[in-house]
C-alpha cells in the first residue's frame, strides 16, 4: 500500500512540473521547442522504468506468495 501511495505522489508531482513547465512556454517565458524534446525523452525514460520495475515486482511478487502459500 505504500508503494501505491507513493507511485500516486510521484505522478500528481509529475503531472504538476508539466503544467508549469507548459504554462511557462506559453508565457514565453522559456524556450519550448528544446523543452518539449527533453519532457518527451524523459517520459519515454520513465515509461521504459515503470515498466521494468513493473514486471519485477509482478514476478517477485509471485514467488513470494507461492513460497507464503507453502509455508502454511
């Protein structure tokens, strides 16, 4: 349960920088061509770590409840 809660933060946290990362480019504050780039890149890189540990956990998972499930 806390993973989930953390996973939770860390998304609002995300979706947050975004939005005023956007907010910024449409004040023409910053630069957004190289910006958009850079925020495309790094959810494609958060995406492919999501996943990874995504499947380890599923995997892991598994074996710990099938070695709980032999131990009762």
């Amino acid at each position: 349960m806390a993973m989930k809660k953390a996973i939770i933060w860390f998304l609002i946290i995300l979706v947050l920088v975004f939005t005023i990362i956007a907010l910024l480019g449409i004040w023409e504050v910053i630069d957004l061509d190289r910006v958009v780039r850079k925020l495309l890149l790094s959810l494609v890189v958060i995406f492919a770590s999501g996943a990874v540990i995504l499947f380890i956990y599923s995997v892991m998972g598994k074996e710990i409840e099938a070695t709980n499930k032999d131990d009762h």
